[in-house]
C-alpha cells in the first residue's frame, strides 16, 4: 500500500540525523537509525566506504617494489572501511528495504559530503531514486526550510564528479609517488598531491631565512617640544633615504642639528575611508582566530564545527563564500534581533537593527556551495567553553561589523626642518570609528611596523625645540617563518602566481587547509615553533628529492581549478585524470631513472 511507503534520510552524522529527525516528529531508536511511520533516518559516521587499496586489485601489490609501478587501475572501485563495515551493513540494510521507495542524501552539504553519500549508494547496490537535502545551519527552522526545498539528486552530478576525480587523483599521486620514494630512500616519504607543494612553500621560506644576510644600518630619531609642553618623534630622511649605513654619518648628522630649533615646514592630513571587513569565510575565520586568539588552523575548524552541529549557533563553517543570497537576507532581521538579546552585543546590534542590509554582502553569484558563515537565531548560554565563545565572538562581531559605516582616519605627515635637515612624524587622528565600535574591546591594531604616534596639535610654520638627538642601531630582519594564519593565506592564493588559473583557485579547499598543516607535522615534515612552522630535515629533503610537477604549488593549483569546473560541468572528469595518470607516469619514471 501506498500509506506503507518510507522516505529514508541519510546524514553524514549521528547528530545531524537526530537534528532532521527532531523536526519530522517521533521515532523509535534502533541500533544505527531511527524510524517512524514515514521515515528511516540514519546515518554514515563520515566515510563509510573508501577507494579500494593495490592489493584489492592484486594480491601481489601488496608488496612494494617499483616493477609493479605505476599502479593505475583501469577502473577504480570502492569498499567499506574496515573499521566501520558493522555499520556500513545495517546502512546498506535500511536502503535496500522493500518498503524504502526513496532516499534523501542529508550528508554534508559539499564535495565531500557528496562522496560520502554516493559511495555507500553505490555500494549498497541502491538505485532508488535520491534528492539532496542542503543545510547550511542546523536549527530546526533551518532544517524544515530546506526540507521544503528538496532537489533532484542528478542535480548534484557534477559535484561527485569533482569529488570522484579529486579522491582518485589523490590516490594516483599519493600512492606511487609515496611507494616509488619511500622504496629508493629507504624510510617513509609520504607524498601528496597537495601536501607537498604546500610542504614546498613551507620549504622556499626556511631557505630564504638561511640565506639571510642581516644588514646593519643606523637611523636618527629627533624628540620634539612645542611651547605647550608636548613632545613628539621624528625620523631624519633624505627623499627616500631613511638610514645611514656607517654609524658615523649617523653621530655627524646628529651634531649638525644639534642645538638648533625646529620649525614645522610641511603638515600634510589626508583621510582614510576604510569599509568594514567583510563577512567570514573559513580562511579568513582561521587566519583571525590563529592571529588574534592563538588557535590553530585544524582546532579553529573543530571549534566551528561544534558551534555549528552540536550548538547551533553559526552557520556551515567550510565555506569559500563571503556573501549571502537575496533569499537569506529576510533572516537578517531574526539573526540581528538575536544578538541584541545577548548582552554582549545588545548595544552594537540595536544600532545595527537601525542601518539597512548592505549591497555589497548579497551577492547570489558569489556563493557557491555554501554562504558566509553568520550567526544563527539561536541565543548562546553560559555552557560554553572558552574556546567556543572566542570563535562565536569572532563571527558575532564580523557579522554586526558589516552594517555600520565605514570607518575614517586621518593620517598625518608632519616634517620639521632643523638646520635644513628634515625629521618625518606620522600621526593618526580617528574621525569616525565607524564598524570599529564594533571592536572597541577588542583593540588589535597592526600599524605595519612603522612609527606613529598621536601628534600634538600641529600647523605649519611653528617653531619647536629640540630636545634630544639619537642615533638608533637597527638591522634588516629575515621573512618570518610561516604561522597558521599566513600558510593558509599562502595555500588560498596559490593560483594567482600562474598565468593560466582562475585566480580563486589554490592549493585545497577551506575545508582541507586546515587537515594538511596538521598532516605535515604528523608525518614529521614539518614542526611547531611556537606559532611558527618549520620544516624538517626531512621536510626539506623530500622537496629536494622531488620532481617539480610534485612541489609547485602553481601546478597544484591548476589541477584544483580543474578540480572546481568539473563541479561546475565545465571540464571532463576524463581529461582530468588522464591529465593526472600521465604525470604519475613521469613521476615514476624520473625516480626510478634518477640515482636517489
């Protein structure tokens, strides 16, 4: 009979299946999923089937040995994960039931979550037809939204593709170039189709610092008094020469000013518009939350997720989106109202209930899977961890931030004369703090290293005095090693050193950056020097020892835009991986031909 027919709902999570569950009424629990009259929910514990190993090919690949190399399967195929084959069992029981007469992938609303889905479909031996739930936040309106709005699973074709092609391009590389290494060296070298040119990056910098030569130079700083009692600081300069390079040009300039006045010969005020940032992506939250809070690119993530399944109080954190769609932007008002129920945020927010939705965030074209990551209408309660408020406070405040005006600075360029040499002071007055009362609290001003100071009241023309003269030691400084943040940075504009990629295109996704730091240090290839990473030893060596199809991080990237059209159905999986299959080739052969 009809009535006896069931929808079966497949999340990537046991509390996202109980999330979708909560709002489609009560169910009975049994042992992986929970079902109802009219649905079955269950779920994938993530991966629940994976590409099979050499071996599963041929026993006899099990064996490392570069004959047998390159391993290129004529056609790949997948099997359960080991330790997760229970589960996978009563899964593939729930789909193949007679009374099932439909599916609902409810797995992570991304590539990955797409892979997820469809290899246990496919292994299951399901032909049921599937449509695709896509949740961006897990509240239960969000939930009874998007279950109103269910797709045709076909739809998302494009994206398994994308996400096929990635998996097995991965395999490819990962497989024989780590098996083809790890047998010439002797001792594991894993490679990775992403993780070594991003290990490259890593590698280029440490070298640049070893081959640093530190230069010492001299500069000479004047203190300053007008006739009200106020001092200042000036640098003497030249046009653009700012630094002697002999300690004694330093004394000598020093004593030929000294003793004189001063006058103010040019004053000169110019205004900075600065607009408010804008909302966050999962890079730009990981590069605050490393550069403000101290926290790691992966526990960022982990954190973010938290707040998103367990709490639901932001939205889907692994996005690449800065915007948000026309249709989101009628929550705007709940999500605003929310915070101004939090006291933390009740000030700032009602001032912000006041402005209109800025253009600039809606922007349909620039979200792709996801949108930018936004606070929900869910009021946060004193349970969280530190780490959770820290996060949540991050995304709260980029969130109201983007409604207020921008913020306008005034910066001044003062140069005093004496005996006609010139002393530059720089000076900052604000105008307007704008979206910086969003951060009042919160100061964390980065002035880029250069001198300023609050100037007193100023005109041009004005005499003051010298008080004192200083001849000042410095030397040059070797690039910083990399922190979370600025490797993230680096990973995400790799592709805009190439000629031939879209310049969104880099090395990963948001949702993997994080994963590959945190694989590189479990590998030994790369350590943490407070919040510094440097690469070993044997970091550097594997970079020395590889090809440069390995190591380039522009290359890379042009496989991830590759990667990015085929989920757009703009390029052929095919030529794709023909494109991968033939550089394992190479790759192979150059190892196997060059002496290690």
């Amino acid at each position: 009979m009809a009535g006896d027919r069931k929808i079966l709902i497949l999340a990537e999570k046991p509390s996202v299946a109980r999330d979708i569950a909560s709002v489609l009424g009560t169910f009975k629990r049994n042992e992986g999923y929970l079902e109802n009259k009219t649905h079955i929910v269950t779920w994938a514990i993530g991966h629940l089937a994976e590409l099979a190993a050499p071996e599963d090919y041929d026993p006899g690949l099990k064996k490392w040995s570069t004959d047998t190399l390159p391993i290129i399967p004529a056609s790949f195929f997948i099997r359960p994960v080991d330790s997760k084959k229970k589960h996978f069992r009563i899964v593939k029981a729930q789909l193949n039931r007679s009374d099932v007469s439909e599916v609902i992938n409810a797995c992570d609303a991304g590539r990955e979550g797409e892979a997820i889905f469809r290899y246990i479909y496919y292994l299951a031996g399901c032909h049921k037809p599937h449509r695709r739930l896509w949740l961006s936040e897990n509240t239960p309106e969000a939930i009874q939204r998007a279950l109103a709005r269910l797709e045709d699973g076909t739809r998302y074709d494009f994206l398994f593709a994308s996400a096929q092609a990635r998996a097995r391009a991965d395999w490819l590389v990962g497989m024989n170039a780590t098996r083809v290494y790890t047998i010439l060296k002797r001792e594991k070298m894993t490679v990775g189709r992403v993780q070594t040119p991003t290990l490259a990056i890593l590698v280029e910098r440490e070298k640049e610092i070893r081959a640093f030569v530190p230069e010492i130079y001299w500069e000479l700083w004047a203190t300053f008094e007008t006739d009200e009692g106020e001092t200042y600081r000036g640098r003497w300069f030249d046009n653009n020469i700012t630094r002697f390079m002999s300690r004694e040009g330093a004394v000598e300039m020093r004593a030929c000013v000294k003793g004189c006045k001063g006058e103010i010969s040019s004053l000169d005020e110019k205004e900075d518009v600065v607009a408010p940032p804008p909302l966050y992506n999962l890079d730009d939250l990981q590069q605050d939350a490393n550069r403000i809070l101290g926290m790691t690119a992966a526990r960022t993530l982990e954190v973010a997720q938290l707040l998103y399944e367990r709490r639901k109080l932001i939205t889907y954190p692994r996005t690449d989106s800065r915007y948000i769609t026309e249709t989101l932007s009628g929550t705007i008002p709940g999500r605003l109202s929310t915070l101004s129920r939090v006291g933390l945020y009740a000030h700032i927010a009602g001032k912000a209930l006041g402005y209109p939705i800025p253009e600039r965030i809606v922007n349909d074209a620039g979200v792709t899977d996801h949108h930018a990551i936004l606070p929900t209408e869910v009021v946060p309660d004193t349970s969280l961890s530190g780490e959770e408020r820290d996060i949540y406070d991050l995304v709260a405040r980029r969130f109201l931030a983007v409604f207020f005006p921008p913020a306008v600075r005034c910066h001044i360029n003062a140069v005093t004369k004496v005996n006609v040499q010139d002393f530059l002071s720089k000076g900052t007055r604000m105008v307007r703090r704008g979206w910086e009362e969003v951060y009042s609290s919160l100061e964390n001003v980065d002035d880029g290293g250069e001198e300023q100071s609050k100037l007193p009241e100023l005109k041009e023309g004005q005499k003051v005095d010298l008080v004192s003269a200083a001849v000042e030691e410095k030397k040059t400084r070797p690039p910083g090693r990399y922190t979370d943040a600025t490797i993230i940075k680096a990973m995400k504009n790799a592709g805009r050193m190439t000629n031939n990629a879209e310049k969104e295109s880099g090395l990963g996704t948001p949702a993997t950056r994080a994963g590959i730091i945190e694989k590189l240090i479990a590998v030994g290839y790369v350590e943490r020097r407070g919040k510094r990473l440097a690469p070993t030893g044997k970091g550097e060596e594997l970079v020395d020892l590889v090809p440069e199809e390995l190591r380039s991080p522009q290359m890379t990237a042009e496989w991830e835009d590759l990667l990015r059209r085929i989920g757009q159905g703009k390029y052929g999986a095919r030529s794709f991986m023909a494109g991968i299959e033939d550089m394992v080739r190479r790759v192979v052969e150059l190892a196997v031909n060059v002496r290690v």
